[in-house]
C-alpha cells in the first residue's frame, strides 16, 4: 500500500490499510443499495481516516441496483442484508461516477 496512488474499493475492513498509503493518496468507495439508508454514522469511518491522514476522499458511489429490503419495518434487519449485499453495477454507474470523483 505504500506505493499505491489511488484505491477504489468496496466500504470494509480492506480499507483500514489506506493508512500505509502517501499523505497525497485518493480513496474512493463502493456502497450497495440501500447502505446509505441503514448503515448509520459508521459509514463515514474510511472518510475521516483518510481526512486524518492528509488523503484526498474522493467520494462515494451508491450502487443504484441491488435487492430491496426484505423487511422495510425492521431496521436491524435490513442493515445486516445490506451488509451483506454484493454490488451489482451497471456500465454506466461503473464508469462515470468513479471517473467524476478521481479526477478531481
């Protein structure tokens, strides 16, 4: 990770070695559907990492498709089946919200 300039990445644990990265790096992150929604605070965990340590957080893309919540009332529930979702992009979500962000 020391030599890495630019990491785009699923939001996870992966993410805590950013901290072996240059002060200049840019971090970009990946959200399945609905994370927005149920993940609460700790979704910007990875984004203060990398203000603390001097990064450029480029931003967030949030997958437009994925499955619904299978319990829309219970909230515990749907966080723990977006937890577990798998990002399905589509070309254009893929291509142009990445780009956007790391060209900043």
């Amino acid at each position: 990770m020391t030599y890495t300039d630019i990491v785009a990445s699923p939001h996870g644990a992966q993410l805590t070695n950013m901290l072996f990265m240059d002060s200049n790096s840019s971090i970009m992150e990946f959200f399945p559907k609905g994370w927005l929604e149920h993940a609460g605070i700790g979704q910007y965990a990875h984004h203060w990492m990398a203000d603390q340590s001097g990064m450029r957080h480029r931003g967030a893309c949030w997958d437009p498709i994925g499955d619904n919540c299978p319990s829309p009332n219970d909230d515990l529930q749907c966080f723990y089946s977006t937890k577990t979702a798998r990002l399905v992009t589509t070309q254009p979500f893929s291509q142009n919200g990445p780009r956007r962000s790391l060209t900043k």
